[in-house]
C-alpha cells in the first residue's frame, strides 16, 4: 500500500544531536514526514560516523550511522565560527524543532540554549538529552548508554541469580531517550498548534531507564523497599514466578510466559510438579525448583511436538527464534519492515523500515543518510545562509 499522507510533511527539524539517542528521536520525526537537516561539524562530523558494531563498514562509514540518519539531510557549521553561527540562527528562525544533546553547559556556551533560541523563534520546540540531568551532581558525567545502564539498577534485572549485572544487549538507553523525547516534542507541537507556544522538552538517558522500570519498581516501592530476586535457574524476569522463562528443547529452545501451572503440569504429566500445580503461593517461592523440573522433562522432546502439544490448549509459548529465521518467516515479511536505501556512492544498503504505519502504510526513506554537509549549497540557497 502506498501512502501520500505524511502528518509531519512540512515541519523543519534541526538536529545538532550525536551518537544514538537524539538522532534516533528525530529520525522518528522524519519517518512520519519531517524535514530532518542535521548539523555537523565540517572536520568528520557525527561521531558516530565511526562508531562500528562488529567490523562492519560500508563504503568507508558505519552501518549504525547510516541506520539512524537515513532520509535526512547535511548542513556542515563550525558552531565555533561567528559566520557560521550566524547562519544557524538564520535557519532557526525558519525551524519548527530544535535538537541538542550536548553535555550540560556546552550549548549555553555557545548561546544556542533554550532561551538565547527562543529569542529568535518564540515559538520553537526545543529538546534537550543528556546523560543524567542538567542539574545535580551527575550532570558532567559522561552520558553514554552502558554508563546509565550501570547506574539505573537495570543491569540486576538481567541474567540469573548468580550472575551479577548483566547488561542489555542492546543500546536501551539511547533508545529510550529517543523515544521519550520524539513523544515529548509531537506534544509540544501539537500544544503549539492548540495555544501558539513553543516549548523545552528534556530528557535523559537515566530517566528513560527509571521509566523503563516502572513496573518493578512500583512494587519496589511499596513492598517495603524489597530487592528485585531474580530466579538462579533459566531467570527471565525478576518479579514473575515460574514458569515464565527460556527452556532448552531436544533441538532448540521453547519460551513460556504467565500460566496456571495446574494446566502445564496436566500437560506436562510431571508427577513431582503435583505439590505446587495448584498451590499459587509455591510458584514465586519455589520457583527455581519448579523450573528444573519443567526444563528437565521439555528438553526430552522437540520444539515442534511441545508447540502441538501447547498451542491448541492456547498456552501462551513460542519458539524462540534467531534473526535467519525470523527473517525468512512469511510472518515476518508481512510486516514490510525492511527498506533498500542507496547512499552518496550509489551503493545500496538494507536498513530497518519505521514501525509505525499511517492509513495502513509505512513510510520509506529512499535515501541512506548523507555525507558530511552534502546539502550545504541547497539549503544555503533555500534559506538565504
């Protein structure tokens, strides 16, 4: 299904962001129609140019840069230069969104915070990211993903009991925070629309992680400051009792999330799970025990046969699959969720497609993202710089 119906097709976003949160935020933007031009320094611009997951490059830059930058567009400013500030604010005087996440200080610095920005555009939506605040005794830390994981708690609700923090595998932090902030500013701009007044929206990273952990942390709070307890056999969540978990099958593995554990002990025909099948107040506190015997009698048979077995009594499983494999699933390929995009060289690369759909459509980006201020003459023109 084609789609012309781009909501935010005519809002011009400034991105002075790096690395992964901020841009990931307005790439959101340009997903859903925006004009994205992001701002770099002329001497190698976005740091995460080079930043590489694995030894992964593409014509001489990153996959993760082309990933979050793809569809927008360069303007190369050394914010350090008179004449090139200048310029700047010329542009933001024609913006819609302004982005930043330098560390605290910093912008103001360079007489682009909030206020020295809303003198030129008083109705601008302004966003800041930073690691921990702007305020208080960690805003010069560094802000970067694994350092906020380090100091939210989420690293002890990974992995099992005896493992210690585990990290996520992913950039969690960054990805959050982006989210946070692409929320807060599609808020402001409505406000903006509804009362004619821009705003500041801000995050950070330490605050998307606390957010992330609503949930145990509610009960953190109100059961008397008791600790998270993750389970020492196949732990998947720190709150929830057995069964829920990841277990071993004769060929692969098998995911089993909230039931009555009555229901899979008749299924099961484990005798040694009877003492607990119906006893609720067993199942948190005996749950490594639980497990083990669910785990030793799943992995006597396959995935496929446990999958007969479960899924017509609509036990809440699934196989737990690798990325080949979710990938060649014609589920999967129902999403669309895969774009060919072709950068400066004229190369193409496969990049992950929005996950929001407008009128039953998913936009696309046609382009990978630019090389360092290759839009500097169009948008000089355009805007008069």
């Amino acid at each position: 299904m084609t789609n012309d119906y781009r909501p935010l097709e005519g809002l011009l976003v400034l991105d002075l962001c790096q690395f992964l949160a901020g841009p990931y935020a307005s790439l959101r933007l340009q997903d859903l129609g925006a004009r994205v031009i992001k701002v770099e320094r002329p001497d190698g611009g976005d740091l995460t140019r080079g930043l590489y997951l694995s030894d992964t490059v593409v014509d001489g830059e990153s996959t993760v840069f082309h990933a979050i930058n793809r569809g927008k567009e360069s303007l190369s400013l050394d914010l350090k230069d008179p004449g090139d500030v200048a310029k700047l604010k010329r542009l933001i005087a024609k913006a819609d969104v302004f982005m930043q996440n330098f560390r605290p200080g910093v912008i103001e610095r360079l007489g682009l915070d909030y206020d020295a920005v809303r003198a030129i555009n008083p109705t601008i939506v302004y966003s800041s990211i930073s690691g921990y605040g702007a305020d208080g005794p960690w805003r010069h830390v560094p802000g970067q993903d694994l350092l906020a994981q380090a100091r939210s708690g989420v690293t002890w609700l990974n992995g099992s009991a005896d493992d210690g923090p585990v990290p996520f595998g992913l950039s969690i932090a960054d990805m959050m925070a982006g989210a946070a902030t692409a929320q807060g500013i599609l808020a402001a701009l409505v406000g903006r629309g509804l009362r004619g007044r821009g705003a500041h929206v801000e995050t950070s990273l330490l605050e998307a992680l606390i957010d992330l952990q609503f949930e145990v942390l509610a009960t953190h709070f109100n059961d008397g400051g008791r600790l998270p307890e993750r389970a020492r056999f196949r732990s998947a969540h720190a709150g929830l009792s057995a069964p829920y978990g990841i277990y071993p099958t004769k060929d692969g593995y098998l995911a089993i999330a909230m039931m009555h554990l009555r229901v899979l002990a008749d299924l099961l025909d484990v005798k040694a799970l009877e003492p607990f099948a119906d006893r609720e107040d067993t199942w948190f506190a005996h749950r490594d025990e639980i497990k083990e015997l669910v785990a030793e009698r799943l992995c006597q048979e396959t995935t496929a046969y446990w999958l007969s077995i479960f899924e017509p009594r609509d036990v809440w499983v699934s196989k737990v699959m690798d990325w080949p494999e979710l990938l060649e699933d014609p589920a999967f390929k129902q999403l669309d969720m895969v774009q060919v995009v072709r950068n400066a060289l004229g190369n193409d690369l496969e990049l992950v497609r929005s996950p929001i759909r407008i009128n039953g459509a998913r936009g696309h980006s046609g382009r990978a993202a630019p090389d360092i201020g290759m839009d500097n003459d169009k948008i000089s023109d355009e805007f008069n710089l």
